[in-house]
C-alpha cells in the first residue's frame, strides 16, 4: 500500500452532491506527514493477530455452507477492522467509491451540493454549497438525513449514504431531514444539478464613505488559492482600506488553497497551524510572508464553518490578530490521510490532530468568535410542509414558521406561536394579493411555496445581511 501525498486533514465531509470537502496535503506539505510518522510500525508478518485472521479467512472460504465471493471477504474484514476504530472520519473505500471520493475534490460535479459528515451513527450536513440545490430547498448545517427517497440510511456508510444521494442534473432526490429545535421531520424534493465549484467572490463595499474590500471563500479546492490571490489583487488595486473575509458556511478542502491564502495575509512570525501526532509530539508551519497587509481585516464565521475554514479563521485570530465575527464555527480538528492499495480502493486513516497557532485544539467545540451576532430570525425558519394546508384556528410547528417568514416579508402575523389567528389570516391574505395568487387566507402549497421563494430573495439581498453589514462597519472604523 502506497502514501498517497495527500493527507486530509478536515471535516472529511462528503459533498452530497456531492463530493468529498476535506483538506489535502500535496507534495509541498506532505512534511506534515513524514515529520510526524516516525513512530516504531507494527508488522504484519511479527504479528501473530495476523495469522488468526488469516485462519478466519480459511475457515470462511472453505467451509461456509455458501461460495463467497474472496474480494467481499477481503473488503468486509478490512470495514471491520476500520469499524472498531469508532472514528467516522476514518473508512474503508472500494476502488469506485475511492474514484468518486478524489473526483470529488475537482472544480465541478453533479447533484446537489451539500456536505456531509457522519456523527457517530448521524449523517449530518456541516453546510450546503452557495447556490446549490440543496441551499436554495432550505437545508441548513446540523440536520440530520433520515431517508434517502423514502429509505432508511440507518446502518449505511458515509459513503454508500452518499451515493443514494448523488445522481444526474436534472434528477429528484427526496430527502428527510431532522433539523434540532424542530418536533417533526422535514421533508425535502431536490433537483440535481452541476455544481460549480468557484470558491472565492471578491467585491468592494462602499462603507462609511471609505473602500471595504470582501471576499467570500465558500470551500478550498484545488483553484482556491490562485483565486483569492487574484480576486485579492483585485481590490487591492482599487486601493481598499479594510478586507472582510467571508467563510461562513464554507466546509473545507485542500490545506495548500488555505496556505495559499494564508501566505497573503499571515506573517511569517507565527506559525498558522500546529499539527500533533499520536505520541503528542507537534510540528508548527509558517508562511514566508514578511510584511503585513496595511489595512484592517476581519473574518466572518459561522456554525457552518469547518476545517480549512476554521484553520483559516484561528491563524487570521490567533497568528494574525484580527477580528472574528458571527457564530460559533462546525469544530472539526483531526486529520485523516488517504492509504491507497493496487486495486484502487483506499483507507482513509485518521493520523493527526491540528491545532490553532496557540496549540489550542477545537475539535468537537468550534471557534467562538470575537464578536457574537446572529441573523435575523427568517434567516434559521423551517420550511413549511407543503404537503398539507392550514387555516385559520389551525396550531402547528408549519403555521410558526409561516408567521416568521411573513413578519420578515413585512406582513404582520400578529403572532410567531403556531397559532392561526385571525391576524395570521389577514397577513395571507395580504401576502397572496401582493403576489398575484388566489386570496383565499389559507396556507396552502402554492402560498408556502411563494413564501418560501420570497423569503430565499430576501435572504440572498446583502442588505439583510446583519453580520456582513456589523463586519464592514467594523473594519471601516
């Protein structure tokens, strides 16, 4: 089995459209991984364990009452032993699942763009892509998938869970999601797509009178770097005097897109990143750059921050200096390298842990940022179960969220509790003039779909975009 140069080191997340948002050593950083695997190796042939699995095998192919197929055997006691390690970040992938998996990690693919992780035996999203299928649905980082068209992925891998949900542009996948806070699951059907994957969005602000730049960095591939350095030099020749960096929602990928980045901004008298093998023995790395940027910069995070993304984040705060602004990020940070054999198929291995510039491990605990501020409440609503109509004297979970997205729309509900009031009528009744449907007062499929569409505009508008608005006043001042 040979080392592949590539270490992932991230939320290891599937991208459910989906691909695999992890964080990759190439061959300029794999001294991460030869620096910090000298300890002594166990072999195989002085391993008398080996010899009983080996039996095991004789035993199975020679006697069980059916023929078995030997790849199968060989595959299932390699799950098995990659199963006892309980690591969801750590698998066993077949030779077509491992082809997918470093597909995945290129500039497109198809399905609808979101990213998983497994959480013991929960897939859970850690974020869905900007102006993905899955973002423009309504699915939010920390739900959890049920069923996949109707099945059950119960017992699944991350990977098998994952290719039920991939598919063709232009194909349906039904999801059911458990989001936290909300009683009864959500049901979702979500045309697949191609999904780009330019990674970084460079703008300027006019703020206070002054040239704010911004950057939104939605995931680190293999472009991500050359990207940021050209969208950067971009601003910068329209002579910013301050840089908002957005990584909200962004899940991860390849270490040498955030080192790329880092090498722009972080100086070379810190290290941006530690990394800690199993004997606890650490390596520090450093960027080469010698001077810093002469204007403020200040980052933006949230609970869908994870990996690269909170590598990022801790070396611009810790190493750096600079401000953190939003919510707590994802927490993710162990380290996994890809193991590949002849055939194709690969283990993905667990080896180390990252810690922040202070040594400080987030893993499982995310980075809090300097400056807490959420959303607006239409920006966390549930969607409406369009399934089903309500009406008035009507109390449900759906009726909630309709009365949430109404208030943000500028409808008055009179309410947010779930309870259909003559007021909440009113504002349906308003709502479904101003749009040119049925005024009927009801909450029916063709009104909550409206709704919902409305409310995905608003959203998308940077002007109701609390956070960025508090991150470039901030950076102005």
């Amino acid at each position: 089995m040979n080392r592949k140069t590539s270490a992932l080191l991230a939320s290891a997340t599937f991208v459910v459209g989906i691909g695999v948002g992890s964080l990759a050593f190439n061959n300029s950083t794999s001294s991460i991984v030869s620096n910090l695997t000298q300890s002594k190796e166990i072999k195989a042939s002085e391993d008398e364990n080996i010899a009983k699995i080996q039996k095991a095998y004789e035993i199975i192919a020679n006697q069980y009452v059916k023929k078995i197929d030997p790849d199968k055997l060989t595959e299932g006691a390699i799950q098995g032993m990659v199963t006892t390690l309980d690591d969801p970040f750590s698998s066993y992938m077949d030779g077509k699942t491992a082809q997918q998996f470093h597909e995945s990690l290129g500039s497109s693919f198809e399905g609808i763009g979101a990213e998983v992780s497994k959480d013991g035996e929960k897939l859970i999203i850690v974020s869905p892509i900007k102006n993905s299928p899955a973002e423009k649905a309504g699915i939010k980082p920390k739900d959890e998938i049920l069923t996949v068209d109707g099945k059950s992925i119960k017992g699944l891998s991350q990977y098998d869970a994952v290719l039920k949900i991939r598919g063709k542009k232009g194909t349906n996948v039904t999801l059911e999601i458990k989001r936290p806070g909300v009683a009864d699951p959500i049901t979702f059907n979500i045309k697949r797509d191609d999904i780009p994957m330019y990674t970084v969005f460079g703008s300027v602000k006019n703020v206070n009178n002054e040239k704010i730049g911004y950057i939104h960095i939605t995931s680190f591939n293999e472009k991500t770097a050359d990207e940021f350095k050209k969208e950067l030099d971009k601003l910068e020749s329209q002579n910013i005097e301050g840089l908002t960096i957005d990584v909200r929602g962004n899940p991860g990928g390849y270490l040498q897109a955030v080192e790329g980045v880092l090498e722009e901004l972080v100086v070379k008298n810190e290290p941006y990143l530690q990394v800690e093998n199993r004997e606890g023995q650490r390596e520090k790395y450093y960027t080469k750059l010698n001077k810093a940027k002469p204007y403020p910069i200040n980052v933006l995070i949230d609970k869908g921050s994870a990996s690269a993304a909170e590598i990022l984040a801790a070396a611009l705060s810790e190493a750096g200096d600079y401000q953190l602004i939003g919510e707590k990020s994802f927490g993710k940070g162990t380290v996994q390298s890809t193991l590949d054999f002849k055939d194709g198929s690969n283990i993905k291995l667990t080896q180390f842990k990252w810690l922040t510039p202070d040594g400080t491990w987030i893993h499982k605990k995310g980075i809090k940022p300097d400056i807490k501020i959420k959303q607006p409440d239409y920006f966390y609503v549930t969607p409406i179960d369009k399934t089903k109509t309500f009406k008035y004297d009507d109390n449900n979970e759906n009726i909630k969220s309709a009365q949430i997205m109404l208030k943000g729309l500028g409808y008055d509900p009179g309410r947010e509790d779930g309870y259909f009031s003559e007021d909440t009528e009113a504002a349906i009744k308003k709502y479904q003039k101003a749009v040119g449907i049925t005024v009927n007062g009801k909450l029916d499929q063709l009104t909550s779909e409206k709704l919902e569409a409305s409310l995905i505009e608003k959203i998308r508008d940077e002007k109701n975009d609390t956070q960025l608005e508090e991150a470039l006043k901030l950076v102005s001042e």
